[in-house]
C-alpha cells in the first residue's frame, strides 16, 4: 500500500507507480520540500555526510568530496551500492554535482572503491567503526546514531556543499488500502512526528535551519532533483560500467 523510505529522488523516477495524494498537514511542510504533482510526501530531512574511524584516521582526515578522489583511501572506502540504497544513490549524485565531470569522476570513483561495495547503506557506519574501512559515506541520522551508541566515529559536512535532501512516502497505485496509507502519511506530517530530535532526524515542517550541532552553517549545494531523477538510468549504466546515454 505505501512506499516509506528512500530519497525523493528515488521515488520521483518511479512517479508512475505511486498515485498522487495531498496531506492534511502539506501546508506544514516547508515550500521547498514538498512534490509539486502530490506523488511523494517528504517526511524528514537527510543531510549527506562524510564519516571517518576516529581511532585509525589521525591525519588526512576527509575533508570533503574530492577527498574521496585521494588513491590513500583506495580499497577502505565505505560506500552502499546505489542500485539498491536510495540514500547511496542520493550521495552519489551529490557528489558528482558537487564536483561536476560525472563522466570522469564517477569511474575514478568507482575504481578508488576496489570492489568493496556494501549491500545496504546501514551498513557503512558499522563497516567503519570496525575498521573494516576508515572513511564512509552516509546520511547524517544514521551518523549521529552510531555515535550516540558510542561507535568511534566523526561527521564531516564536506566542504564543497551537501544535500539536505528529504525522504518520502508514497502510496502505491491501486492499492488495497488506500485509506490507511492516506492516514499514515498525514501520521508522518503530524506534530507528535515532526520533532527535530525524534530518530536524529531533521524536520521537514519545523527545522528550517540547516546547521551543524555547533551550531555552524552547513554548505549546501543547489541540489538538482530533476536531474538525479530523470538522469537516473545513465548514472546507474554509468556506475555499473557502461556508457552514459
């Protein structure tokens, strides 16, 4: 009945499976996250970050994208595969508009990886808190929960600029209970769930201000929706070795 998960990005190439639906509570929602056509509901916001081994990472800490360039890094890169993780995707093309080139920097990328690819973005922050690889990428809730576990960890917002972007939910066409999703995604929206500090993850109603726990601004990159959307087919064949159409 609903898809609950997974950056608007993601969802917004798979429009035509999901049925449009407006929110009691769309007014909440900050002008720049919602769906134009209705076909996602974001529901909390997820900086993308950059994560490092506090123990085994004492210098040459990653500093932004381009340090994931570096050849030091080479085979201790934690990164999910961005076919099967919507939030890896999402990374992923953030990256390559932070630093524009997709046709030659998502190979060097690719290639600085060495094949250790990870099934499922929960598993960069544990892979690297066990020193299976030093640096990783993920989104920042997850991040933050692995530190508040005590995992020896550190966020890095990279330099370049970030997404800040939402995950959403959508109701699948046709679905058996349509009602029930309606009220689950107007449950997501509401003011019992949209609290900044619920799951470390930021509201997409109330946290207009995208800053660091410091306090500091986190640089943010104009990130294209459109474009990670529609180019979603070629940055795939792309990543997976083909050529870009």
């Amino acid at each position: 009945d609903l898809m609950i998960g997974g950056g608007v990005d993601s969802i917004s190439a798979y429009a035509d499976c999901f049925s449009p639906y407006t929110s009691a509570y769309n007014d909440r929602i900050l002008p720049e996250y919602r769906s134009a056509d209705g076909s996602y509901t974001p529901f909390s916001v997820l900086p993308v970050v950059l994560i490092y081994n506090t123990k085994l990472v004492r210098r040459n800490m990653p500093s932004g994208w381009d340090s994931l360039l570096d050849e030091a890094w080479r085979g201790r890169i934690a990164f999910a595969d961005p076919n099967v993780s919507g939030s890896s995707y999402t990374a992923l093309c953030t990256m390559l508009q932070a630093l524009g080139g997709r046709e030659e920097v998502l190979p060097e990328f690719r290639q600085n990886l060495d094949g250790k690819i990870l099934p499922s973005s929960g598993d960069v922050v544990s892979t690297v808190a066990e020193g299976k690889c030093y640096i990783g990428v993920t989104v920042e809730d997850i991040a933050l929960s692995g530190i508040a576990e005590g995992y020896n960890i550190a966020i890095v917002y990279p330099e370049e600029g970030t997404s800040a972007m939402p995950d959403g939910a959508a109701i699948v066409n046709d679905c058996a209970h349509r009602k029930n999703a309606e009220a689950f995604i107007d449950f997501l929206l509401s003011p019992d769930m949209q609290l900044p500090e619920l799951m470390y993850r930021r509201s997409v109603c109330t946290d207009a201000d995208i800053t660091k726990a410091d306090g500091s601004a986190i640089t943010l990159i104009d990130y294209d929706l459109a474009a990670s959307s529609t180019g979603r087919s070629d940055i795939l064949r792309l990543w997976n070795g083909g050529a870009a159409g």
